[in-house]
C-alpha cells in the first residue's frame, strides 16, 4: 500500500505580530485541502503538531480547535516530541494509512512563540532537555550543542570557520524562499564577528524563534506523485552525559540505517535533504550521521560546497532552520513540504534544475533524545 503525498499548504515563517496559533494553523490547513483539491469530508483525521501551546498561547485542546475551524468531521489529535513534533505527527499519520486505519489524513505543524518574552521562550524549550540534571543548572540548548561542537572540534579538528559556511550556505538558500524568516544573505566574517551565545557558537550560529505553520495530506485513497516510502523514529538517553558520544546522535543513526533499509536504498541515492539545523553543529553532524560523509570527509565536503545548491547533495534548499525560520511545531512539516515541492518540479525560484527522485528529512527532538527520518520518492 503506497502511502501518497497529495496535498501542501505553509504559512510565512517569522515575526508575524498579526497572526495568532489557529490562523496559522488554519491558513496552512485550509491551503493543503484545496492544494489536494479535496472538501473537508474527504479528510479521515487531523494531526497537530505543537510543543508549547500553553505557554506560549494559552490554548490546549489543539484537536479540537482546529477541526473545529477547518470544519472537519473527523478525528483530532495533537501529537508532541518538542522540537520533532512535525515529523512524529507524520509518523503517526504514516503509520494510521499503513494500518489501514484511516486513507486520508492531514497533518498541521503549527506554533506561534513571538508573543512571549525571550526569556519565557528559552524556558519553555529548555524542558526538552533533562530538567533535573541540565535545565536545572542553567544549562540552555545552545550551550549543549556548544559542547557537542567543541568536542567535535577536538577530536577532528573542525572549527568555528566550518560551522559558519553552514549558516552562509543556509541563509543565501532562504533568500530564495518566500516564506522564509530571513532574507539576508551573511558572510562567513558575519557569522565569525556575531556575538557569541555559548562558545564556540555564536549568534548567527544559531536557528532563531519563528512563528508560522504547514501542512501535509497523506492518502492512500487518492493517487499522488510523490510517495512518502519510509518514516522511521528512534530515541536516546534525553541527557548529553549518559550518551555514548558527544559527537554523534545515536537516534538518527539507527532511525537513519532503518530507514534506507526498509526504502530498499543508501545513502549516496538521495537527491536532496532537509536537516534540522537548529545549531550548524547540528547540521554538521547530520551529515556524519545520516552517512553522507565520513568524519576525515566533513572539512573538505564542506568547503568543496558539496551541500550547496549547486553541490553533489544540496542541503536545506528552504532555508533550514537557520534561514527559514524555527516555529518548532512546524518545522518537521516544513521540511517535508519543502521535499515534496522540489520532487513536484514547484518550488519556484528555489528550484534545483537537475533530476530529482529520493528526497530525505531529519527532525531531531531536544539534544537528540528523539530523531526521526522520512524518505520520500517520486512516483515515476
């Protein structure tokens, strides 16, 4: 049973002062079912993808809401995993179809997170981590990436030049996408110069606080170009200190292998990716993880622009989450959108013009205590 892709919607990602959490979710929604050309009946159940409603809007019973305003008669739920919200809310509507349970399901990843002072948003992501033996001491995500980067930096001698190619990169991307939070290009000095967060990372190092929304419709019921082959999910010890290294994500490297196991490929077919670049240390990362390069390759893959768009393997061609934005909530289906569009031929002034047939996503959740992979493929 194939589990196709038939629908997209995404709202603009950024600072948008004038949009509260159901519009976003409901333009998103609204725009997916009419992209797949489909009446809310057709929809068997909704999925909400959101980590902090509550704190930041005051507002739970997402399900709820949401169907109520895209006035769907339907099941509604809303699916948590912090930062990997949007793809285990996938995940779910994934493993529904293959079930059998449902044949058409809509999935919207939405959070609106501007409303709040940045020290209230700092906290509300900090319990992502291990509130008793990280949050506790102070202990933000910046600065455990930060030690995940100067770890990375010791043992294979990476450096702060590295990380910032990859912010360049991310941002010249963004440029390109209309929705995306920035539209400025920076330069590896830029990045270099920034004020620095949690050293060694600094601030353009780093993805920023984004409201916005997006939306997916997955069906076996109606055909589709583009099939979602796989979604896979592993987790780790939630603690950087009870892992086996610092220099990895052990989630992503099981969800990753069993993924191209079960899609029937490797990693040297995939055309495009979008990574959770929530840090460029984590972008970096991914790539070792996901087997698109060895540890002794990274530097020189790197500088090569071997991610780039007009590279081997282009990376984060919306922007990622350093140049189009972090609504957490959203940005698992914001990847996934953005997939589908470049292997649809529509993604506009983004566009890659080159062949385009397997199409990858990672969402990691927290430090890595959650990770999950989508292979996408299209249709021939």
């Amino acid at each position: 049973m194939k589990v196709n892709i038939i629908g997209n919607g995404i709202t603009k990602f950024g600072e948008l002062w004038e949009e509260d959490l159901r519009g976003l979710a409901f333009m998103a929604g609204f725009s997916a079912i009419k992209d797949a050309n489909l009446e809310p009946k057709d929809i068997d159940a909704l999925y909400i993808a959101n980590m902090n409603s509550s704190s930041f809007s005051g507002q739970q019973h997402l399900g709820s809401l949401i169907a109520s305003d895209l006035n769907l008669n339907c099941p509604g739920l809303r699916v948590e995993g912090v930062c990997a919200s949007g793809s285990l809310a996938i995940n779910c509507a994934f493993n529904a179809i293959k079930s059998q349970l449902y044949k058409t399901v809509l999935v919207i990843g939405v959070e609106k997170m501007t409303d709040v002072e940045t020290a209230i948003a700092t906290m509300a992501l900090a319990s992502a981590s291990d509130e008793e033996w990280e949050g506790f001491y102070g202990v933000t995500f910046p600065c455990l990436y930060a030690m995940m980067a100067r770890e990375h930096f010791r043992q294979y001698g990476t450096n702060r030049e590295d990380l910032a190619k990859i912010s360049v990169k991310n941002h010249l991307n963004a440029i390109l996408n209309p929705n995306a939070h920035f539209h400025r290009a920076i330069s590896t000095n830029d990045v270099l110069r920034a004020p620095l967060v949690s050293s060694p990372l600094g601030l353009l190092d780093c993805s920023p606080i984004s409201d916005g929304a997006a939306a997916i419709i997955l069906s076996s019921k109606f055909k589709g170009k583009v099939e979602l082959v796989t979604s896979e999910i592993a987790t780790d010890k939630i603690a950087l200190h009870d892992r086996e290294e610092l220099t990895s994500i052990k989630a992503t490297r099981i969800a990753g292998t069993s993924a191209y196991k079960t899609a029937g490929i490797k990693p040297k077919d995939i055309d495009i990716a979008e990574v959770h670049d929530c840090f460029s240390i984590a972008e970096l990362i991914a790539y070792e993880d996901l087997g698109f390069v060895t540890t002794k390759q990274t530097k020189k893959y790197i500088s090569d622009g071997y991610f780039s768009r007009e590279g081997e393997l282009p990376i984060n061609t919306s922007g990622g989450l350093k140049g189009c934005g972090h609504p957490v909530g959203a940005t698992g289906v914001k990847q996934a959108n953005e997939i589908v569009l470049q292997l649809l031929g529509k993604a506009g002034t983004r566009q890659l013009n080159r062949p385009l047939r397997y199409g990858l996503t990672h969402n990691v959740g927290g430090s890595g205590g959650t990770s999950v992979i989508n292979i996408f493929k299209k249709n021939k």
